[in-house]
C-alpha cells in the first residue's frame, strides 16, 4: 500500500506540477499575444498620428503658400498699381507742363504780335 500511494502522490504531483506549467505557458502565452496586440495598437496609433501629424504639417503648409501667394498678389498689384499711379502723375504732369509751356508760348506770341 505504501509503494502505491507513494507512485500516486508521484503522478498526482507530476499532474499537478504538468497543469502548473500549463497553466504558467497559457498565461505567458496570453501575456505575449495581449503585449504584441497592444504593441500594434500602439504601433498602429502612433502611425496614424504621425500621418495626421504630416496631414496638419501639409494642410498648414498650404495655407501659408496661398497666403504668400495672396501676399505676392497683393503686392505685384500694389506695385503694379503703384507705377500706374506714378506714371499717370508724370504724364498728368507733363500734361500740365505742356499746357504751360503752351499758354507761355501763346503769352510769348501775343507779346510778341503787340511789340509788331
């Protein structure tokens, strides 16, 4: 009886040290799969917010190139505008220099038919 009972305390711990181990190898392997899908979930959160990241980056980018553009415009019609102006004064004043000279010269003429 003692021979018996000592084999069956043998298999019975063998049993339970064999479903410890399982038990150790289903938790270790559980831990793994839960660590490796929250791994590509971080994985996957990082990449969506870089991409959304590098989205923000380029639609920032955009607004900054239209407003340069606008800026540009702005400027080229500013200036464009501003050679206009400029350029219509000296003929506004060029105008008025000629009637001057013309009114000069018809004062020059008539002086000139009253000394004859």
């Amino acid at each position: 009886g003692g021979v018996i009972g000592l084999f069956r305390g043998v298999i019975g711990l063998h049993r339970s040290v064999v479903g410890l181990h399982r038990s150790v190898v289903g938790l270790l392997r559980s831990m793994i799969v839960r660590s490796v899908i929250d791994l590509l979930r971080g994985v996957i959160g990082f990449h969506r917010s870089v991409v959304g990241l590098l989205w923000g980056v380029v639609g920032l980018l955009r607004r900054v190139v239209g407003l340069l553009r606008s800026v540009i415009a702005l400027l080229n019609r500013g200036v464009i505008g501003l050679l206009r102006d400029v350029i219509g004064l000296l003929r506004a004043r060029g105008v008025i220099g000629l009637l001057r000279r013309v009114k000069g010269f018809r004062r020059g003429m008539i002086g000139l038919f009253r000394c004859v």
